[in-house]
C-alpha cells in the first residue's frame, strides 16, 4: 500500500557529490536512508524525525547531510567527498510508527523500504 520512491542515484569521482531523493506517501514519523556494500550487512546511514532530529553514522565524519521537505513527504541525502567505500546500494525507509527514533534508524514493527538506488564511487 506504501510506495517509497528513491531517485538520484549514479555514478561519481572520489571527491564528487550526489543527492539522493524519496518521496513517500502516507503520514511518517521518522524516515532514514541505509546502505549495503558488496559482501556486507545493511547498515544505517542517517535517520530524521519529524521535528528535525537527526542521527549520522559514525563513520560519515560531517560528508553526508540529511533533511526533509515540510510535508514530510519527501526524504534528502546529500553526499559530498564521496570516497569508493560509500560505493553500495541505498535504501530509503518510512517508519509509521508514532515513537520510531531516528537514534536507532526508525526502527519499528510498521515501516516501508525503497526498492533500493545504486551509488557507485570510483577511485
């Protein structure tokens, strides 16, 4: 019943930007963006609620920023200083849940998961 699309996904440089794009739709409490790399686990990348708080993995170091419209329907990953280890799929994801925190990814028994968007980094 819940679409999330992602758009924004590519190809880039070490040292280049992307951004990344999900719209939603439905009422969401907390949204964030994963990723997962060849031969590894799905991982949180950042996380929003809706008043603005906002959770970064620690391994980012300030490249990635995330934000929203103010509908809350549209979901942002803006990625600069791209470096080949960010090269992975991402994934976007809509947690309907009213107390979903974006302290652990908008974890929740009531969520929806993009279909995924491919970002390559190369060297």
């Amino acid at each position: 019943q819940v679409q999330l699309v992602e758009s924004g996904g590519g190809s880039v440089q070490s040292g280049g930007s992307l951004s990344l794009s999900c719209a939603v739709s439905g009422y969401t409490y907390c949204m964030a963006w994963f990723r997962q790399a060849p031969g590894k686990e799905r991982e949180g990348v950042a996380a929003i609620d809706r008043i603005g708080r906002t959770k970064y993995a620690n391994s980012l170091q300030g490249r990635f920023t995330i934000s929203q419209n103010n509908a809350k329907t549209t979901l942002y990953l803006q990625m600069n200083s791209l470096k080949p280890e960010d090269t992975a799929i991402y994934y976007c994801r809509a947690s309907f849940a009213q107390y979903a925190s974006p302290y652990d990814y908008c974890s929740s028994s009531t969520t929806s998961w993009g279909q995924g968007i491919q970002v390559t980094v190369s060297s």
